[in-house]
C-alpha cells in the first residue's frame, strides 16, 4: 500500500474539487491515520470533508492558505477534482493575493492546463512540492485492454481511434480531454462544460444526425504534454449512466493515463448497462513507462521502498 | 451582376440543403429568368422550392437524379445549405446508386469535408462541373473589417484569435467550422451538431463558468485546406439572434472566407442587438486572393466580362 509515504513525509494539504476524487484521497489517509489539512476554496461543494480538518476561505485569501498549511506542518499539496475557474473580487485580495494577484490574474485567462501548472508553481515557489492524486491512491490508472465484461467492436475500435486523434488535436490548443464519436462522425468534444455536460448534449442530439448501429464511443485522455499531477482525465459509475443515457456502446480511456474512481462500482454498472471499458494503449505522446504502475513526468513522490 | 454566366452556361442543378442559402439562390435565379432544376432529397425541409421546378427523391435513387438533369439540359451542380447525412435503405437502391454504393457507403463515414469532396467527385466523373454558391451569388463573402455599428473590444479580439486557433486546431481533424471563447476560456466547439446547436449549448452554461465583462465571441471559419466549393461556413439573422441568447459580445468571420446571408438584415440585427459583426483577416491558411472578391481554390465558374 502507500505506507511507504509515512515514513517520510509531512502532513497532506488537499485543495479539494468536485467530484469523487479527493473523498476518495481523503478517506484513505484518515483510514491510514495520515495527517491531513482538506482546502475548500469558496463555491467547492465537499460536504464529505465536515468533521475532517478543514480549512473554508475565499479564492481572495491565500495568506490563510500558505499560514495554515505552515501550522499543520504541510510539506505537500495535491490539487484533486474539477475545479470552476473564480470570479475574483479584488477588494478582498489579502496581502498574499495582492503579491501574486498580476500573475494569478493573468492565469484564470488560460487554458485549464496553463492555469494549473501556474498555481502550482506559485505553492512550489512557497516550498510545496506538488503531488498527484494517482500517486496517493493505489490502482487509480486505467488498465491495459478491456476491464469489463463486454467487447468493443471492430467499428468502436474505429471510432475510438478517430476521437483519440480529435482529443490530441484539441489537446495542443488546450481545450478538452473528451470526445464522441460514431460511426466515424465526431457528436461531440469536450470544452469548458466537461464530460458530464458533453454526453448530456449527445444525448439530446437529433435522431437523424447519428445512425448505423455502432452507438458511439466517448474517448477520455490527457492533453498531449499535459501536467499529471494535476487534472488527469477520470471517469467513474456517473460517467458510465450518462454513457449509457447518451446511447453510447461504451468509454475508452488511455491506458495508464486516466483515472478510474471506484473501479468495482464503475466495472459494475459498465457490465449491467451492456457497456464496454477499453484501456487503448496511448499512442505514447505521453511518456509511459510500461513497468511502472504510475507514469512518467518523474514521480513527484517516490514511494520508500 | 451575375449576367455573364447566361451567355455560357446550360441550367444549373441546385442540391438544396437546409437554411437561406438555397433559397437565396433560386430566387435570385428566378429574378434573373435562368434556367434552374431544385433537387430535394427526402428529410431535407425546403418548402420554398414548392412551384419551382423541383425533383423530389430518396438518396438511394441517383439514377434519377442524373437523369432529370440531363433533360433539363444541366451542366452544372451546386450544394448549398446545410445536409444532414442520410440514412440509406439499401433495399431501395437503384441501379446507379448500386454502382456508386462501395463508395457512397464509405463516404458517409467521414468528416463532413471529405465526404462532401467525394460527393463532388462522383458528379465530375458524370461530367458535371461543381459551383460554389459564392460564384452564383455576388457579395455573399464577408468584407474585412467591422460591418456593423458596433467595435470589437480589445479582449474581444483576442478572444476571436484563440477561437481561430482552436478551430483551424480542429479543422485539421476535420471537425467542424466555428468555437466560441470568452476571457480566453473555450466555451464550445462546434460538431455534427452545427453552430445553433453551440450556441444554444452556450446559453445552457451555468453561471460560474463564464465571468469577466467580455460575454464571448462565436468564430467561424471554413476548416484549412477544405474544398470552398462545398460548404463554406455562414452566418445569418438567425446566428446573430441566438449569439445575442447566449449573451455573446459578437460574432468574428474570416473575412473573405464565409457567408454572410442575408447582410443587411443580418448588420440591422447586429446593431439592434449590441453585437459586432467582423470580419477578421485569415491567417491565410486559405489561398486567398486580396484583389479578387471570390477566393481561390481555383474560381468553379469564370464570369465572362
């Protein structure tokens, strides 16, 4: 397990996002006894995290942040689930936000990928080291070939490949880590609205513009060069029902560069929906290791053996 | 005007889509008193052609269709407006479509630009010349330059650059013709769907995703590299309304390189609304020819002088 982790390392701050992942990240150091400090940043909706230590402030008020982190003893941070871009009022810009505010400003304005590699570096600048999620929880990344019970097709074979080029060709201009396809016709890309949003809008194509009786495959995988500590494409149970409401004949991730949350529960509901779990092997524009459970950029946390 | 095309040409075959784009150009034929034969697939709502001359047919009969325009003397054929792919009933094939079927089967399965060069290439083998409806009708292409009443903020401008990148990104892969951003964020890319269905799905966005004072740009511009003969992205009264529901600040064209249909009523709309309409000069992936109003891919039909 992550034991390893104990014996060298201070306490865990974990800025905490939407969905499944930092609960999942969280229970499991408290089940261990680990020492962790949860981030809620203002509008993050994490009611799972009441009871934890918990630290609640505005985007505004980093100074709280960096001054917490130090009291708890924090030498790391992970940044896990979906993050909504603030509004900033600047009238409530502490002094921390007013020293970074030129640079945190201009971050918000770029693409999900830039904006994260320029908050981490501002905690790196601090003294953080930045660590990723799938490098805290064992068994997150998304096997090699198919892990449920039902066979992709020779036509979604087809058609993950076309979505897995679209996703590349969105990944360079930072937009998107998703996209349908069927019978060969793009139904749909992923932008600011993410995944969920993405099948909702498939499901409510028009009967006439998708046909053949291939269903279509939603493909998730990493922005070509992005930073894997932070905003690894996920998907889980909820991506699979809306999958299946979508009338999709399954999901393709990139093998080992995709996170699966709850692989028991996701493997479940893929098998009762009739839907298919492939892990395509990554046309390797991203370094894997094809020993190494987790993947290249270099570990940022290398567990003790 | 258009005259020079009576003293050499026989009647043109106009496979009418959906939109104004057809309609526009029937009209504009009748005024002119030059010969016109409709055609109108089944599924394709075009009930402006009603009292034209007008063939209606399924798309598993091309027999016909090649027929008719040989006793209506045509020598020419011209798509225009938008088409949804069809769903084929092999059992209803006619001979000439069994003929054309390996093909045409194929076809469907690809991007909109490669299936509609295909298409094309199956009338140039029956001796037919394709028309862009650009060079039927004048002043369909958008000027450079704003062309309405309003101005293009700063931010505005640079919005309508990253959306250009994004689609010329996605233009590669051969996935649709316009993206919208907003403070630098991509809000949607266009897919099979077209571009009402992403402005309505910009309008559906929840109130945390978008912020600054910009409300966004809608870009469109055609794909580098497609055939400008087939398909050229447009705009109308229609995109500036739903552009305005989904609180855009306005609308960029690549100048030269999309319709405009209908420009004094789509400017007045514009104006009322509080959108700039402009027409941003192309990073001349095009071959565009600053001297000529039409663009190259070399001119379909030569106006005599």
């Amino acid at each position: 397990m992550t034991d390893g982790m104990l014996v060298e390392s201070g306490a865990l701050a974990l800025v905490a996002g939407s969905g499944d992942l930092p609960r999942l990240i969280a229970e499991d150091r408290r089940r261990q006894g680990l020492p962790l400090l949860v981030v809620r940043f203002e509008g993050v909706h994490a009611p799972w995290a009441d009871g934890m230590d918990v630290l609640d402030l505005p985007f505004e008020k980093p100074g709280r942040l960096f001054k917490a982190m130090k009291a708890r003893g924090c030498d790391r941070v992970c940044f896990a689930g979906g993050m909504t871009r603030p509004r900033l009022d600047p009238l409530r810009f502490d002094l921390k936000a007013l020293g970074l505010a030129v640079k945190a400003l201009a971050l918000l304005k770029k693409g999900d990928d830039a904006m994260l590699r320029g908050f981490a570096s501002i905690f790196e600048s601090e003294g953080y080291r930045m660590v990723a999620a799938q490098d805290l929880l064992e068994g997150m990344l998304a096997p090699e070939g198919v892990f449920g019970a039902v066979q992709p097709s020779d036509q979604d074979r087809e058609d993950a490949a076309r979505a897995a080029a679209i996703v590349a060709a969105m990944g360079a201009v930072d937009v998107g880590q998703a996209a349908v396809v069927c019978d060969g016709i793009c139904l749909g890309v992923e932008a600011i609205a993410g995944t969920d949003a993405l099948l909702e809008e498939v499901a409510r194509l028009p009967e006439g513009l998708r046909h053949g009786d291939a269903g279509g495959v939603l493909l998730k995988g990493p922005k070509p060069g992005q930073d894997w500590r932070m905003d690894l494409p996920a998907i889980g149970p909820e991506t699979v029902r809306r999958a299946a409401l979508a009338g999709l004949a399954g999901i393709c991730v990139e093998a080992g560069a995709v996170l699966v949350l709850g692989r028991e529960e996701t493997v479940r509901a893929a098998d009762e929906a009739g839907l298919f779990l492939w892990g395509r092997p990554s046309a390797a524009e991203a370094p894997l290791d094809p020993d190494a459970a987790a993947p290249a950029p270099p570990p940022t946390e290398a567990p003790s053996a």
